[in-house]
C-alpha cells in the first residue's frame, strides 16, 4: 500500500466514527432484516439531502425535529432507501437515533451500493414522513460523460435561492458541488440585508444578531435550510460541498478573521463551533472525523473525472494582504514594497500539508480530467494600477472607457506612446483575496501542473460572479482552465461599484479585454453553473434567473462555452 493510499485508508476509518451511522451490506435476504424498531414523534421541516457518494456508498441526511419542545431523550427515526422512487424494490432499510448533542440531525453512510446508481431514500416517524429524495453513486469505470452542477454563495437576506430551485428542475446531475457560503454569519442589518425585510427574508429574532456559539450556527442553517429552492436541490442530487469564510466569519484565515473582534470572544472557540454546525448539517462524510477542521478530500467519477475538494480558506492560510497598508493619503500605491510582500514564497493559502497531498495526489491519479473544487480565483486577475486606485475613489466611468480603448488598441497592433504603453503595464491584482494574494504558491502549482501534462480544471465561487479564465504560468503557457460560478444570491460588481444592468455589462466586456487571461465574465446576474466532462473536452454553461426577490422567477438567459482537451490522454 503506497503512502498515500494508506493515508486515505486511516482518513476513511476515522471518518466513520462519531456520529454518523454505518448502513453495512446486506447479508441476509431483505424479507429476513430485523425490523425496524418503533420511531419517534417527529418532522421533517428541513427536508433531506444525501452527499459524499463513493461508488459503493453514500450519506444521507435529514433532521428529526422532535414533536415534543422539550423531549426526555433521544429520538428515533426509521429509513429506508430503494431502487426505485415507489419504494417496491427496498435494497436497504434501519433505525437511526439522534439527539440534541447532534442538533437532532441524523446522518446514515450506507454502504454496499452498486456504482453508477441512482437510489431513493425517505425517513420516517411514528406520524410523519419525510420527502422523497433521489442520489447517486459515483461510476466505476465505463463512463463517457459527468455533469455537475455548481453553486456558491448564498445569503438568505439578500433574496430566495431559486438558483438552487432552477437546477432542481434540470433533474439530471451526477452530483452538486457547493464551493462555501453556504450560509453567513451577519445579524440583522449587515450584509445584503438591505431588503430582508420587504422581501420576507428578515432574520428571526431569536438569530437576529452576528453568529458566534454552536446554537447560533445551528439556528442560522436551520433557518437557511427551509427555504425550498435548497431543499429541492438536495433532494434531487447529492453534495459535494467545501466551506469558505461565511460558514466561519468573513476574510477567515487560518489564526483569525477580518469580522471577528477580541470582544465577540476566542476566534478558535467560535470556529470550532462553525465546523461542528456545518459537519452536522451537511451531508458530507469529515476526512478526519467530525471534529477536525481538515476537510479537503477527493472523489473518482469513474477513470474520466478526479475531483479533488481544497480549503483555501481555513487550515492553511496567511493572512491576507490589504490594499489600504501600501495606500498613502493622497491614495497613491507604494508599488515597490507591495510587489516585494507579494512576491515572498513564503505566503500560503493551502498550508504545506494540504499543498504536498494536492501534488501527490495529482501525481498519482490517471484520471483524463483532473478537476480542483475551491473557493477563490485562481486566474490572474490583474488591472492596471490607475484603474484600482480610482475605483478606491469611488470609481471613475470615463477613465474606465479610456483604459479599454487603449488595450484594444494595442491588441489590433496599433503603436501607443511609451506613457500610453506604462499606464497598461502597470499592474495590480483586483483582489487579494484570491491566489492572486498568493502569487508565489500559485506558481509553484502551476509549475507543477504543467509537469504533469494532464488535463487540469478549476472550479471557484466566492466572488458572485461568472469567470471564465485560461490558467497560464509566468512562462504564459497554458496549465488549465478556470469556471467560477456566479452566487445564488449575493451581491456582486454590479452592486460594489454602483452600476446599473447595461454599465456591468459594458465593464464585462472591458474586463476581457484588460484581463489577459478572461474569456468570459457576467458581472450583474445571479445564478449556477454547469460543468460537463467528456472525453474530448468539457462544456461550461452559467445559467441565471430574473428574480431573487420572490419565489417566482423565470430563466434570465445563459451562456455556454466549449473547450477541447488540453493535453492528449
């Protein structure tokens, strides 16, 4: 057993223990299984959701609310999970407890599946029955196509997740990748919460105020989890999920976070109380148990698509850098010092753990794609250094314009003048957030991924709009594609920089242009993504809705691109 194999083989023991249950093969014919023992008084307000498939297994969750406020002990619910949506042909049934050392979620890894499989599942009460829900093993060999569907950012003031709502209908997914935010941790009057209130969105009052301990975090996802665009979708497929800040607090790193203070108590002790919520609401199976902050991890879609999960965001990040620490008061950028900070190859958003298992990992695997599921822009993303300043400033329209016709200029060839030519030349990152905080790290990877040839694509959310990057080392050779998904419901460009529906369009296009390495941008529109992975490329298509401010909506157009493969396999 390689190292790394026997690395997984301990990661999968311990993720057993705790407080997911095991569902074992069956050994006995099904008319021989004990019965199910009898449930308890509860509902199923929460809905269902199944995550983490395997080929042979997956997780499925629910919460049983107990009937009783205030109940003597554990509640018992029963499950079964069938071949088909009718439940005639049942291949696996049992008794799952849980309690409020658990939130009175339940959470059932059920093993011995056929790979390639859909499945359907349901729980039951003494009175009550949950919705149906349908999952999917993952395949084993033989597969032509995966299609996933992808989503990031979330936030329940701003608007309903009719996103979520809108893949639900598709009803053809292998899987869902969520990429974090899937909740946020803000009170009553931050964030997006500008129309919460007109919109029927506002927080409870007994949530109204920023999350800090476990039954804040609990409260916030059983309050984001009964709206039914989310339902629907964790019904319809199962979840591949990673967290990003929110499900912390804003801009987390890994010994702190830019949205929490000294007064709001230990930054460990409240993360710690994040990861505990999440882990207990989501259906996802922790690499290293349900304690453990450690959850990056891989899936195999058959020999065509390797998935491999990363946290930029929590174990191993440097804090990150911040514009306003190299502005002068006039706002003018010390570029010399800023560029050495961000040159240092010390600076790490992926730690040096998760960093050698990530090479290793894709050293290894013979997969025809390698697909890296992350929150932030992996892209550079660079504007020339007037432009950022200016929009510090407040932004400037006219000098926007003016930066555009130069580079489109000079892409058709046409001489500049040395100071036309300096103005596009000088360079910064738009968002240090992102790897382009970490340029170093970034370009070890790259270096690293161009040495393995292999077809490598990245997907990211976080920033709530839609990118199409081409990933191209310092050499400006190609390494891999990016796909960043635009948010569910936050708020993006269009609303930081004031702009209404027909300027973030114009910018959209002007930022391709700027951008070297963009292809393709929407800037003002919320919705998801699809990926699918084929043999001789893969299909991106961003999918948006016309509404978040009521459950009613249509689809407000799409786009869809195609890129062939990158090396031949």
């Amino acid at each position: 057993m390689t190292s790394l194999n026997r690395r997984r083989f301990i990661q999968a023991a311990l993720a057993t223990t705790g407080s997911v249950a095991i569902s074992t093969p069956l050994s006995t014919p099904l008319q021989a299984m004990t019965r199910p023992q009898l449930p308890s008084e509860v509902s199923f307000v929460h809905g269902v959701a199944s995550g983490d498939p395997l080929q042979d297994a997956v997780i499925l969750w629910t919460r049983a609310t107990p009937m009783d406020s205030n109940p003597a002990g554990p509640v018992r619910v029963n499950w079964e999970l069938a071949a088909d949506a009718a439940f005639k042909n049942v291949v696996r049934r049992g008794s799952v407890e849980t309690d409020l050392a658990r939130d009175y979620t339940a959470k059932i890894d059920v093993r011995g599946l056929k790979p390639n499989t859909s499945y359907y599942y349901r729980f039951v009460g003494a009175s009550e029955q949950s919705p149906t829900g349908r999952t999917k093993t993952l395949p084993e060999k033989g597969v032509e196509q995966v299609k996933l569907a992808v989503f990031s950012c979330s936030n329940y003031p701003a608007g309903y997740f009719n996103a979520y709502q809108l893949a639900a209908q598709a009803d053809h997914w292998d899987a869902v990748l969520h990429l974090g935010d899937y909740i946020y941790e803000y009170g009553a009057g931050g964030y997006a919460t500008e129309k919460s209130a007109e919109i029927g969105r506002a927080l409870p009052e007994d949530n109204r105020g920023e999350i800090l301990s476990l039954t804040d975090y609990r409260k916030r996802y059983a309050l984001y989890r009964t709206d039914a665009g989310l339902q629907a979708l964790h019904a319809a497929a199962p979840f591949i999920a990673v967290w990003d800040d929110h499900e912390i607090t804003n801009d987390t790193w890994k010994a702190g976070a830019e949205n929490h203070s000294a007064d709001e108590g230990d930054f460990f002790a409240r993360r710690a109380a994040a990861v505990q919520a999440y882990y207990e609401w989501l259906p996802i199976r922790p690499p290293m148990g349900d304690r453990h902050p450690q959850i990056y991890r891989s899936f195999r879609f058959g020999d065509l698509v390797d998935l491999h999960m990363l946290d930029t965001r929590v174990i191993g990040r440097d804090q990150q850098l911040q514009f306003a620490s190299y502005m002068d008061e006039q706002g003018n950028l010390d570029a010399q010092t800023f560029a050495a900070d961000m040159a240092s190859p010390t600076r790490t958003l992926l730690g040096k753990s998760q960093r050698e298992w990530l090479r290793q990992t894709l050293t290894e695997s013979n997969a025809h794609w390698q697909l890296l599921g992350q929150q932030v822009l992996m892209g550079k993303m660079h504007l020339p250094v007037e432009l950022m300043t200016s929009f510090y400033r407040g932004g400037n329209k006219n000098l926007t314009a003016e930066l555009i016709d130069l580079k489109a200029a000079s892409l058709r060839g046409e001489p500049l003048s040395p100071e036309q030519q300096a103005r596009l030349q000088r360079q910064v990152p738009y968002n240090l957030d992102a790897w382009d905080g970490y340029a170093a790290e970034r370009e070890d990877l790259y270096r690293h991924m161009r040495t393995l040839g292999k077809n490598i694509a990245v997907v990211a959310g976080d920033t709530h709009n839609a990118w199409f990057n081409h990933l191209k080392d310092s050499d400006g050779q190609m390494v891999g594609l990016e796909f960043g998904t635009p948010s569910v419901t936050s708020p993006g460009m269009e609303t930081y920089l004031k702009l209404d529906e027909r300027a973030a369009q114009e910018l959209a296009r002007g930022m391709s242009v700027l951008v070297d390495d963009l292809q393709y941008c929407n800037l003002h529109q919320r919705g998801y993504m699809s990926l699918t992975f084929r043999r001789d490329g893969v299909e991106a298509e961003w999918k948006y809705v016309d509404n978040i401010e009521t459950t009613e909506f249509a689809e407000a157009g799409s786009h869809k691109v195609f890129h062939s493969l990158l090396q031949s396999v």
